[in-house]
C-alpha cells in the first residue's frame, strides 16, 4: 500500500518534471497569471535574450494594481502608470494568451480575484503570479505561490520553476464559530498566534471542521493571508464546495469533462494518516472579532481588548518593533480596541472584495448612515464581474445610501498606487491584508479588519461590535 | 547574472525586525518598466524627509541625518546588517534590485522572507543567515567600530571578521554553484527542454482541461 500522503505532497509530486540528487527539482507549471507590475522587466528579459514563451496558454492577465476606481471615461491619468498598463497591453498583444482582461474590460479586477471567478484556477494546478497573494488560489488546493520577476520570466520561458519541496503545516480549526466571527477573524487570530514568520518554509495547510464549513470566498480569505504567517503556499483540500463552486464558470470544463475532472479533484485532501511536519491547533469557538493595532499582522487584539504595553514584552527586538509601532501608529499602550477612531474606510482588495464579503458590509451599512467624523468609506469590489453581481442585488444602493463610495474594481487603497490613498497621519480601518508603514500612502495607520467590522468603523467612527450599533 | 565569489566590505547596520519590501523600495517606484535606477529610493521613507516620486531629482531632496545609511561612516556600505523576517511582504523583485542598485553585494541576519530570499539569489546579491547570537555580536561590533568591514567567501561559505573568526553558514548547492558561476538559470533550464516536452505531453493526455 501507498504511504499516506499530504495534499501538498500529492500536488508536488505530480509536477515534478525532473529531481536533482540535492533535492532541487523542476516544477511544471499549469497556470501563469500576470499583471502589469511584475512582468514589464520579465516580458523584456525574455525578447532581449531572444527566447519565446513556452506556452501561452498557460497565461491569464489583468491591469490591477495601477488602475483607477472612478472616472474611468478619463483613462489613467497618471502618466507613468498609464505606460505600465500599456505596456502590458502590448506585451500581452505580442505574446498572446489564454485570456485577457485589460484596463475597462467587463472582466477586469484583481489577479487574485479573477482567475477563480473564471474557472481559470482549478485544483491540482500548479499556479504563480508575481505577487505574494498568489497564495489565495490554494483555497481550490492548487499549489500556488508568489514568484519574484526572474521567475516570471523564468516561467514564461521554460514553464517550470526551480524549487525545492518545502516542509509542511497543518493549522487544525476545529469547533463552530461564534456568530458574526468570519473567515478574515480566524486567519488573522491564525497569524496572531504563530507569527509573521510561523509559516516560513511551510506549506501551509488549512484544515479542520471550522475550514470545512467555510465557502470558498471565505476559503481564499484564509489562504490570501498565509503569505503574511511567512507561508508562501496555503493549502485546503477539496471537497463538495470546492466542486460545486466551479461548475459553469468559463475556464472549467463542463459536461461529462467536468465530472471526470471533479473525479480526479476529490482525491486532492490529505489522507488520513498523513505526516506533517508540524500542527498547530485552534479552538473556533475561541476567536472574537479581530483588529490590528501595529504595523505587522500579528499585532492583532480581539476587538475587546486593549492595545498592549512594550513594556510588558520581554524579548528586546519585539519590545522595540511594538515600541516603534505604536508611535507609527500613534496609539497608547492600554488604549481599549473599541475607542480607537477612524478617518477612512477601505473595503476590498483580494483578501475582502468578492460578493460575500460586499454582502456582509452591506448587512451592516443597511439603514445605516456613515458617522460624520469619517472622512471617506471605500467600497472597491474585487472584479467587474463582482460589480455586477453586488449591483443586481442592490448592495451598491445600500452602500450609497449609507454613504459609502462605490468604486470600479481594482487592487485601489490596499497598496495605494492609484490614486486611492491615507494622507499621513490618516487611520484607516482596512479590509486589505498588510498594514505595514505607508502601505496605504505614506504615514497612513492602517487596521486590519473584516468587511463587517470595516463596515462597523465606518457607521460608529471607531472600532465596534457589529451588535453594539445603535 | 553577475557572479559572487568573495567579497571584503563595509557594514552598515539596519537594527530592525520585519523590514518589508515596500519599506526597502516604496511602492510609487514600481512603476518603472526598467531594472535598473532604485538606488537613490532604497529605503525611500527612511532616507528622505520629503515624500519621494518617480522622476524627482533625489541629489536636491532632504535626508534624514537620523537614518542609519545617511551617516557619513557607512557611505559605500556593501554589506548590510539585518534583523528577523527581512524582505517580507510584497513578492517585487524590485527590492533586490535595489539592494543592489545602491551598492549592497550580501546581507546578514537571521532570516528572511521565502520569495524575498529567492529573489536575492537571482540578482547575485547573497543573504547570509547567522545564529541569533552572531548577529547580535556582529551588530554590536559594527556600532563600536568605524569603518567596520567584513569578509565573505562563498566557496568556503563563511563569514571572517577582521581578527579572524569565521562563521560558517549554510547555503543550498545548487544556488551556490549559480552564483560561483554567474550561471542563467532559464538556460539551465532549458537544456532541459526534451523532459519537460514529455512531462507536457503525459500531463496534457491525462488532464486535458488543464490545457484549453
Ligand atoms: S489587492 Fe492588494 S494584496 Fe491583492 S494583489 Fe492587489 S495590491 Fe496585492
């Protein structure tokens, strides 16, 4: 009999093309997305060297990071992104491609957002893009992971990778979440408890009855944020929700081909038995409402605590790090989560902009009107194709009526390239996955947060409990 | 690429944990289609007390005296003394190019970020990890010490202070013979070629919805 194996093993295996005696392996790759960031310096290595793309097929691009959210009858105004997107534009015409959904196209949005919606992220795909949130697709048990420029053009070129097999993680969540505690909640609670780094080297698997009982929204939610535990791969098996979310989507086989896919699919979990080489346990009864207070994500608090005092920290670098926070974050140690005001709101990026995300704002903005004191809401969907599904259920109205933004799709105020942006000083409650320094504009305060805690913020001022309103 | 054998620097020390990549090279700098030209941005926020953009002249703008890189001893720096988790965050590669742009051949520190790290190698800039403790020692010393310099041999992997004391680390084969050798992996790669033809062709019969 066959030893038992991880997920992540099985999916490794099956796209080695060839193994060196010092483990360094080629890994064939399925699916390459591309935005227009990363790939301007690979595109042109690749010409310059004389070299053509291995198989085009493989490649789904998108304009994201650098397009705008409003006006788009105006086009990109700022010059030097406007030359990126065309540029990509250009190289996508010259190269080709499976598909691509370019700067105003009704498909357009987010890489990360739109490569599931359009069944071109399916399980037991090997998927890279240059950008760290690769990992998201992991929620269909692709194994999919970020990739630097020499790698896209790496891929491009050879549609392999180098790579050596990682060591693997299990985050166990088994028990029933309390109500209103989200998929956002337990991953960043995940990220509180091991660490920026607690997944470095790891692929990192995400299971137990609490991940089971999620939908794949909230699935992607968990393994978009396994980059920031360090992991630069996360993982859930596959069972009926993962099947059943794909039929019909464009780039997934349909009739008798999907049935025999989904086939091959339902084998893609982790048998029982299977060897990790480490695991890490989490009640969900356990996990409250989350937020940030510092500039890493795993300086996070449950929504009724406090932010923490350095001095009580006993390591001299971490003691440093929540020292140097604080001030950048202009908090005080003890402050309660729940006093702490903000003056913007942000709801999207490719952690929180997919249609259950927007619907779990909207239940809370419904009726609800914006607090004074809050400068802006943004509310980015993840696609165009999110767009349009929020509109026809009337969540841009309530979105309006509450006095939210509602924006045209792209990755807009989670980096800030656009002109979506914190003033220096600003504090934000955020739906992103990063609140690094500036990484919403320079000087900004960024909180990490659910969409219905974004969506708190935004009617209260300060943080909330979704219960607690009026 | 360029090719890394060994390396007699000056040490800058960067005393900070979690230096992501958009705090090495801001974000408003990716959008350069080139490679090359982050230099003057490396650690923009940082180094500068106005807010920096593309296309600025950066000889006329404000330093910041207090950042460690603006200090008069550490000019010319090429090896840059770093903290836990390095490099994370964003997966840009403009981070490296950065490093190196600005003059940085080698990084030491206790760990780094997996895409962060990878990309390091591509660009022949070597991030060497150390034991918490060496790191600790090597920091204080650099401080004490104007003019601090540090040796670096690849071949023999180690790490050589200027009394003597050596420092193995570890680096995986392959990517040292990369390095050694300034080799281009896509090249490698593809003499590959024939193999990952038939692991196509066997993959394609089997899955061919993978292949639309
Ligand atoms: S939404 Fe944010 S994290 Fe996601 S791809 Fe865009 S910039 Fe990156």
């Amino acid at each position: 009999m066959q030893q038992a194996q991880t997920l992540y093993e099985k999916l490794w295996s099956s796209h080695v093309v060839r193994q060196d005696a010092d483990g360094t392996a080629l890994i064939y790759i399925d699916r390459h997305l591309v935005h227009e960031v990363t790939s301007p310096q690979a595109f042109e290595g690749l010409k310059l060297a004389g070299r053509k793309p291995w198989r085009v097929s493989s490649i789904v691009a998108t304009a994201d990071h650098n397009t705008p959210t409003d006006h788009w009858e105006e086009g990109i105004k700022d010059p030097i992104s406007r030359q990126q997107v065309e540029t990509l534009d250009a190289n996508i015409r010259e190269v080709g491609s499976l598909a691509y959904f370019p700067f105003k196209d009704e498909r357009q949005g987010i890489v990360h957002v739109i490569g599931p919606e359009n069944g071109a992220t399916l399980p037991g795909m090997t998927v890279v893009c240059g950008d760290s949130h690769t990992s998201t697709h992991g929620a269909f048990a692709c194994l999919a992971h970020g990739i630097g420029t020499s790698e896209v053009e790496h891929v491009l070129a050879t549609q392999c990778l180098m790579q050596k097999k990682s060591k693997t993680l299990l985050i166990q969540v088994d028990g029933d979440l309390a109500p209103g505690v989200t998929a956002k909640d337990v991953v960043l609670a995940i990220i509180g408890r091991i660490g920026t780094a607690g997944g470095t080297g790891y692929a990192m698997e995400f299971g137990g009855s609490a991940i089971r009982g999620l939908s794949m929204e909230g699935r992607m939610t968990i393994c978009n944020m396994a980059i920031e535990a360090g992991a630069r791969a996360g993982l859930i098996a596959v069972d009926e929700t993962t099947i059943e979310y794909l039929k019909g989507r464009p780039y997934a086989p349909a009739g008798d081909a999907f049935e025999q896919a989904a086939t091959y699919w339902r084998t893609l979990t982790s048998d029982a038995g299977a060897v990790y080489d480490k695991v890490v346990e989490m009640d969900a009864a356990a996990i409250r409402p989350q937020v940030t207070w510092g500039t890493s994500p795993e300086m996070v608090s449950d929504i009724s605590g406090v932010v923490p005092d350095p001095a009580a920290e006993k390591d001299p670098v971490k003691r440093e790090g929540m020292t140097r926070a604080l001030a950048y974050m202009g908090l005080e140690a003890g402050t309660p989560i729940k006093r702490i005001p903000v003056d913007r709101v942000f709801i999207g990026s490719c952690t929180n902009s997919r249609i259950e995300d927007l619907r779990a704002a909207a239940a809370v903005a419904k009726g609800r009107q914006k607090a004074d004191s809050v400068k802006q809401v943004l509310v980015v969907p993840g696609s165009g194709l999110v767009k349009r599904q929020a509109e026809s259920e009337g969540l841009d109205k309530v979105f309006v009526a509450a006095g939210f933004e509602w924006r045209e799709p792209g990755c807009s105020m989670c980096l800030a390239m656009n002109a979506d942006r914190l003033e220096s000083g600003e504090r934000c409650a955020s739906t992103s996955n990063r609140n690094f320094e500036g990484r919403q504009g320079a000087g900004g305060r960024t909180h990490l947060v659910s969409p219905a805690l974004a969506a708190a913020a935004a009617i209260a001022g300060h943080f909330a409990d979704v219960a607690e309103l009026n | 690429m360029r090719a890394f054998t060994t390396l007699d620097g000056l040490v800058a020390p960067l005393d900070r944990a979690n230096v992501d990549t958009d705090a090495i090279i801001p974000k408003q700098f990716l959008k350069s289609i080139q490679r090359s030209g982050f230099g003057p941005n490396l650690f923009d926020e940082w180094r500068y007390l106005d807010h920096g953009e593309p296309g600025m002249d950066n000889s006329t703008r404000k330093l910041n005296t207090n950042f460690v890189l603006n200090q008069s001893r550490y000019t010319g720096a090429q090896i840059l003394l770093t903290r836990d988790n390095f490099g994370c965050g964003s997966s840009r590669e403009h981070a490296p190019w950065a490093l190196d742009d600005y003059g940085f051949r080698a990084l030491i520190g206790t760990s780094y970020a997996d895409i962060f790290f990878n990309n390091c190698f591509k660009n022949g800039v070597l991030p060497i990890c150390l034991p918490a403790d060496v790191v600790d020692r090597l920091f204080a010393t650099c401080l004490a010490n104007e003019g601090y310099r540090l040796k670096i041999d690849l071949a023999a992997q180690q790490v050589i202070e200027s009394d003597g004391t050596a420092h193995h680390f570890d680096v995986d084969a392959f990517r040292k013979e990369c390095l050694l050798n300034g080799w281009d992996e896509i090249g490698l790669t593809l003499r590959h070629a024939d193999e990952i033809r038939a692991f196509e062709a066997s993959r394609k019969a089997e899955h061919p919805y993978y292949f639309r």
